[in-house]
C-alpha cells in the first residue's frame, strides 16, 4: 500500500521524544484556550452575578460532562481509526472515517440540543441541586445546549486534525473562539447584565465559530484528509469500525459522569458554599491538568499512527516516555496547586466558606495528581492500540462502582464532606494499578492495527 505524503508524518519518524512534545505544545496551549473559554463563564459569573450565580454554573459542570461524554468517546474513537489509517498510507478509508465522522456528529449535535434541553431539569432534581440554585442552573444549560451541534462538530474536527498530525490549526481556531466567548461574556453578562443564561450563549456562539473555521480548513486543505461535500456521507461499516473504538470509550466517560453525577448531588447536600467552593475547584482542576491531557492525547495519535504503520518497537518507547512525562508534570501541578490552593480559589468568589470548601478540595487531591496521569496516559496508550476495552472496564470498576459505593457508606454515616474529596484519590489510585499490571502482563500492541499489518 503506498504511503501517504502528506507533510504531518513526523509522529512516524525521527526522535520519539521530539515528535510527541512538537504535537503536544500546541495540544496544550489550545486545550489552556478551551479551558479559558469554560472557566470565563464561572469568573465572570461569580464576579459580576455573586456567589449563588456561580454555584448555578458550578451545579451543571457533572451534568454537562454525562451528556457530553458518551459522545466525546465515540470522537477518540474516530481519532484511533483516522490515526490507524493515516499511519497505514490507507487514503480510501482514511477519506470515508473522516465524512463519516462528520456527517454523525451533526446528527449526534442535533440530537443533543433536543435531548439535553428536555432532560436537564429533571436531571438536576435527581441531582438534589438546592431550591434557591436551581431556576440558575436550568437557564445556563438549557442555554448551553443550544451550541450542541457546534460543540459535537468542532470536537470531530478537532480529532480529526490531531489524528493526521495536525494539532496547530486546533490552536488557532480555539483562540479565537475564546476570545470571543470572553468578549461576548463581558458584553452580555457585565454590561447588558443579561444574567446567567447570556454566558451560555456566549460559548455557545463561540463553538459555532470554531466549526465554521474548522470546517473551512478541512474543505481547502490539499492533503490526504480533505473533506468535499459530495462525500460527506456515512458508510455504514465505516461507522461500525470506528464506534467499535469510540463506544467502549463513550460509555466509560457517561458511567464515570454518572458516577460522578452522585459525586456532586453529595456536594450539593452541604449547600451554596460547597457547590461554588468545590466548582471553583473543578475549574481549576482543568487548568493544572492541561499539561496531562495534552500529553495523553498526544500519546494516542503517536500511538495509533505508528501501530498503523507496524512500529511496534517505536510505539513503545513512545508510549513509555509520554506515561512518565505526564505523571511527573502531574505531580509538579499537584504540588504547586496545594502551595496556591487559597489565592486561586479566592479568584472565583470571595465568601470565606466557600473558599475554604475549594481549598479543602485541592489540598486532598492535588499531590495525588501522579496517580491520575497514571491512569490518563495507560488509557491513552491501550485506546491509541485499539484496546480502548481495558480502560472501559477499569475506570467503570473503580471509578465508577467503588466510587459510588465508598459515598453510599460513608456520607450517611459521617454527614463529613472530606470523604466526598476523598475518593477522588482512592478510585485513581486503584485503577492506576489495575492498569499497571494489564500493561505490564499483556502484549497490548499485537494484532491492535486497523491495516492489518503484523508486528
């Protein structure tokens, strides 16, 4: 099979080290500007609006992320397959994942808007989100999901990009994307005080942005991945293959949003100054773990790539070096965010109690960041391999089952936030080992290619 030409091909040659940091840099600073387009909405928010406007934000985070999810995973599964296919020199099928992908996530985005906006109330109830926080919470989702199309779509063409090498135009158009959100959340929110319902529609006008730039991209491109609308159509056995990749990792990501859906209605049974506290928290989570998912998603696409190409000795040492890079940055991050917990937090509200709930939070999970990334990167390298099965399993036992069962015993007995913190760093630290061993005692990277090709 030929090889395909295109001038994205350096995660396949050259320095290991290099290829995966030169992908990885701009993986980040577009995830810092993703980051800051989500967080804008809880700063401006809780600064503009107080504190019970924050925790109406803060209360849909866990909701949102079991919506998003499922479908998210389906999207890394599309990236393992293109990535495959790109590292295989195969240009018929690498054509046919990328419209496939496409033209689903549309009708996937439609489908979310109808769904969220119906459900989400009734959802939040379940939730036990408090009486004086509620009527906020509904109006920010319902308005956030009026951008699911936008959000689905801007995610495929995200992956599809970073699955041929490409991880710089995602960088630009995430830039721009945030500075408008932010503007339009200045706009909306501070000056027309337009209220909680505006900073949702501000993101969601910036995700239709980002598409319409991606999409514009994908069009003009001359390379191996170009998308022309004669094409844009699913093939049935195409969309077989990649959600035999993406399923197993979209319904891990809505167990575990599940699971941590009971996580935050135990939050919201300590009141306003947990739910803000712990959201401030969330948010600034996301930041200190960008260096993470930069790397573990840069691990995937070197992954898959070389697997498709039959490296198997490459994608090894790749795989090695991205797994302890991301755990030390990881616990740098940890250790740093326990040093600034208090100033940081302080940025989102300025109630003392619910900054000494966000504190209480970073100092109980921050220096068991390493265990995390631990998980992440493993995950990130079995998923790039084809065996995004293993992960499924592990994170749905640990992160999902025992995490449940640990706050089903020890809230109603102790009536003690501390263990809702808790078990955050006890579900990361089982999985962790489980996927250790896994790695360790199987030969993960044979037969794992879409081309075929034996190792």
């Amino acid at each position: 099979m030929q090889k395909v030409k295109d001038n994205k091909d350096y995660m396949l040659h050259g320095s290991v080290s290099g290829s995966i940091i030169k992908f990885a840099i701009p993986l980040f600073f577009g995830n810092l500007f993703q980051q800051l387009y989500n967080t804008a909405d809880s700063l401006i928010v809780g600064n503009a609006l107080g504190n019970r406007a924050l925790a109406g934000v803060s209360a849909t985070g866990m909701l949102i992320f079991l919506l998003v999810g499922f479908f998210q995973g389906i999207g890394i599964g599309a990236g393992v397959v293109i990535s495959q296919f790109y590292g295989a020199g195969d240009k018929k099928n690498l054509s046919k994942a990328v419209h496939t992908q496409l033209v689903f996530s549309f009708f996937v985005g439609i489908f979310m808007t109808v769904f969220a906006t119906w459900l989400s109330p009734w959802l939040l109830t379940l939730m036990d989100t408090p009486a004086d926080v509620m009527p906020l919470a509904v109006e920010y989702i319902r308005f956030y999901f009026l951008g699911s199309v936008g959000l689905v779509m801007y995610n495929s063409c995200m992956g599809i990009m970073q699955a041929v090498g490409d991880s710089r135009h995602p960088l630009y158009y995430l830039i721009v994307s945030s500075v408008v959100n932010i503007a339009l959340d200045v706009v909306f929110v501070v000056f027309l005080d337009f209220g909680v319902w505006s900073a949702a529609l501000a993101t969601a006008i910036s995700q239709i942005v980002s598409v319409v730039l991606c999409m514009y991209k994908l069009m003009n491109t001359k390379e191996s991945h170009r998308v022309t609308i004669k094409n844009l159509r699913i093939d049935w056995g195409m969309l077989w293959r990649i959600l035999r990749v993406g399923l197993p990792t979209g319904v891990q990501n809505s167990i575990i949003a599940f699971a941590n859906v009971i996580v935050q209605s135990n939050i919201n049974h300590f009141g306003e100054m947990a739910i803000s506290g712990c959201g401030a928290y969330s948010r600034l989570e996301g930041f200190a773990f960008l260096p993470i998912v930069s790397f573990t998603s840069a691990i995937t696409t070197f992954v898959g790539q070389n697997i498709g190409a039959g490296q198997t000795k490459r994608v090894k040492k790749g795989a090695a070096f991205g797994v302890w890079c991301s755990i030390g940055m990881a616990e740098v991050v940890g250790i740093l965010l326990w040093i600034f917990a208090p100033l940081l937090i302080s940025a989102f509200t300025k109630e003392p109690d619910a900054i000494e709930q966000g504190v209480l939070k970073a100092r109980t999970c921050g220096l068991f960041f390493c265990l995390l990334a631990a998980s992440h990167a493993l995950s990130a390298v079995l998923r790039g391999a084809g065996r995004s099965m293993v992960p499924m399993f592990t994170m749905l036992a640990f992160w999902c089952v025992v995490r449940v069962a640990f706050l089903e015993i020890t809230v109603p007995l102790t009536d003690n936030i501390a263990f809702v913190n808790w078990v955050y760093p006890l579900t990361w630290g089982l999985s962790t080992i489980a996927l250790v061993i896994y790695y360790i005692a199987v030969d993960w990277t044979r037969a794992a290619a879409v081309s075929g090709k034996k190792h």
